[in-house]
DNA sequence: GGTACACTGCACCATCGGTACAGTGATCCG
DNA sequence: CGGATCACTGTACCGATGGTGCAGTGTACC
C-alpha cells in the first residue's frame, strides 16, 4: 500500500473488537471467522495476532468492554432515578421504566446478551471469559439486592419472600426475553417481561394499608 | 471386526442423536465434533453422513426428539396436577410446584436449553433448526396462556394484567434461569426463579376478598 | 437368489485457527 | 541524528475439522 494510513495505534484492535462484537451477536461466536474480521478491518491476519493471543482472548476483550460499557449505562439509568426521588422503592420502579422504555425504543429486536452467548459454547472459551460473566452476574445480584433489601426496611413485605432471588430475577428476566425475542423474532418481549417484573416489584413491597 | 455385531437399524442413529446430545448440551454445538461422536457410537464417518446430510441436520434431528420428549413430560405434570384438582389457579399452581420439584432435584445444574443454545449460533444452523425453536415456543405460549385465561374467567385479576407475557414469562424464567444456574454454577437458581413464579401468579389471581 | 439396508474404508478437498518469523515504515526519545 | 519501539505486512506452513465421493461388504428380508 502506498498511502499513509492514519496511525491509529488502539483503534485498530478497537475496530477489530467492534466488528467481532457486532458479528457474535449476529452470528455466533463459532461462525465468526478470524479472516472475515481482519478483512473488514484491513489487516492482515499477523496483525490480529500481534493484538490477541487466540481467538479466545479476543472475546475476553470484548466481554470486559462490553460488561463496564453497560455497568456505565445502568449506572447512568439509577442517576436519572435518584434525580426523579429519593424514596428507595420508587426509585427503584423508576429504574425499571428507564430500562424498559430504552429497551423499548431499541429499532430491531435486541442483539442478544453476550454473557448468554458465552454459556453455551463452554469448552470454546477460557476460565477468564467464564469468571467475567460470573462476577458481572453476582454483581448485578448484589446491586440489586441491596437496593431491594433497603425497600424491604421501609415496605415490609406482605410475607417472606426471597429477596436474593428477586434480585436475580431482573437479570433472568432478561436475558430469558433475550433469547424468546430472537427465537420467535417479536421486538417487544423483552419491554413487556419487564412490565411484569415492575408490577410484581410494586405489588411485593405494596403496603398493605 | 469379525465379531457379530447386533444389528440394530435405527438404534445406531439414535445412540449418535444421544451422544450428540449429551456433548452438545455440555459444550457447546461448534465445540462437538462428528469425530468424536463416531468414536463413541463406534461407526465411521462414511456411516455418519448415511444417517445425516450434515451437522446441521444432526441438531435438526435432535431438537424434534428432544422438543416432543418435552412436551410429554411437561404432559404428564399436567395430568398430575389434574388429578390433584380441577379447579384451574390450584391445577396451574400444582403444575408449577411438580416443576420447581423436578427442578430441584436434579443433581448438578441443569445441563441447559437446547433451544437456547441454538439462539445463539444462528448462521450455525438451517432455516429448520430456528423455525422448530420458534414453534415451539409459540406453543409454550399458547398453551400456558390458554389456562391463564381459564384461570382469569373464575379469579378476575385485580387490575388488568397482559396475559400474555405472563404465559412467556415463565419460559423466559426458565431458559434465563439456566442461564444464570450454569454461569454462577448454582443449582438452585432455577427452583427458586419458579417459586417466584409461583408466587405472583398466585398474587395476581388472588381474590381480593 | 436378489435387493435393499446399513454401513466400512479410503482418498481427498477447503476452511480455519494458529505458529513462526523476517522485514518495514512511522513515531517517539534522548 | 540515531536507535528503539510500535504496529503492523507478507509469506509459508501446520493440524483439526466439516464435508464429498464412491466402491465394496455383510446382513436381513422377500
């Protein structure tokens, strides 16, 4: 090649983890080719390697940027709620109709869920892409736990109910839409999963006058 | 080989969907390979391709059996629930409770959705492989939101609730379940995302006495 | 005795992940 | 200005795997 090519340093690998992110939510992991990924990104195959070790390596990557882009996002989405009310259990029912009305607005159904997509090629991966997904779920597990253990102060439930569950039940909800919204190609499954889970919220914690 | 082997039709293509199976449920589709499987049946790869056209239509294959087996047990739960009552909210709820029991008892986590491992490996598989997955799921739903419907007409719910998603929900409850069960390896994750089921349903037809 | 079934056995191909390594142009540092 | 380092290129090569093609073979059934 005879022109210059901006020097770019990290966005090339940046590229690269865009374009494979892209299409393992399209495709798969498994019917994603290193050499369709360098293709489009317009390197030659000593480069991708130069960057990631393995092809497994390359999903770390993207599973760490993606997981602290989305930590950011919901982080973002509770701001906006604490902004609306400092009344834990509303705050709360807030969040979730932030999370519903953008899952809502997305145009097609949502791409998929990256960690779902890692459990089931197992053996593909290494410990590392398995623990992040891991420690990303029992971290969503402990936020929101703790957030619905601080609305259980105020409104005590109408009787015992598992809280650590509830909490795991948003993620489930989820990413189990995910899956239904893809499979059956229906766009609005997942905002609908999460009304309900909005109406169960309310109706556990709602004082019983 | 000189022994007399039995001779045993269909036997040999159904011992190859059950490997195939098991391996595909353990590690993943693109991780299972023919090698493998005809290694542990005991053909070569020449009796591999007699039986199916290609990989694809391995899993093909191995979704109709597994998605009819399912049907039948999820068929008998019923049954026994109906043998318990029949009035429709307690046969739902006993359904339920047969289905966080079996659940429950399984010895490990629970080995995972074949329909959503195939979510994620789209261009892995024929146009057949997703439309089996789809259907299914529409049938789920149908039939789930058939006795929901059945149950509203004798326990009006309390405020007017989409019917619909909660006949989706509990198949997205589970398939998110497994989900979460296979990457915090915690076998209880799926019983007791029931039992939250379990316990809204109950909450929504609740006669408001 | 003939035909169909359920394979075996073997040769071969393309794709893909991955290795190895020498070379090269741009950039940064002293 | 020189040297080191970065971010690659280019090429050659390897093994595993999915898949094809086809001739042959033992068994069962009619």
């Amino acid at each position: 090649m005879s022109f210059i090519k901006p020097r770019s340093t990290a966005t090339t690998r940046d590229r690269l983890l865009t374009a494979a992110e892209v299409a393992i939510l399209d495709k798969g992991f498994a019917a994603t080719s290193i050499e369709e990924l360098i293709a489009e990104v317009g390197i030659t195959k000593g480069g991708f390697f130069y960057h990631f070790r393995d092809k497994s390596a390359l999903v770390e990557a993207i599973l760490e940027r993606h997981l602290t882009a989305e930590e950011d996002w919901l982080d973002g989405l509770f701001a906006r709620a604490a902004e609306a009310t400092t009344e834990p259990l509303a705050q709360f029912l807030v969040f979730l109709r932030l999370l519903r009305e953008q899952m809502a607005a997305l145009p097609d159904v949502h791409p998929g869920c990256l960690i779902a997509a890692t459990c089931f090629q197992e053996r593909l991966f290494t410990r590392t892409v398995h623990d992040l997904a891991r420690q990303n779920l029992l971290n969503w597990r402990a936020r929101f736990h703790a957030r619905l253990t601080a609305i259980a102060q105020t409104h005590p439930p109408n009787s015992k109910i598992d809280l650590e569950a509830l909490a795991d039940m948003l993620v489930v909800l989820v990413d189990g839409a995910i899956i239904l919204s893809k499979t059956v190609r229906e766009k609005d499954a997942l905002p609908r999963q999460i009304a309900l889970y909005e109406r169960f919220v309310a109706e556990v914690f709602r004082d019983v006058g």
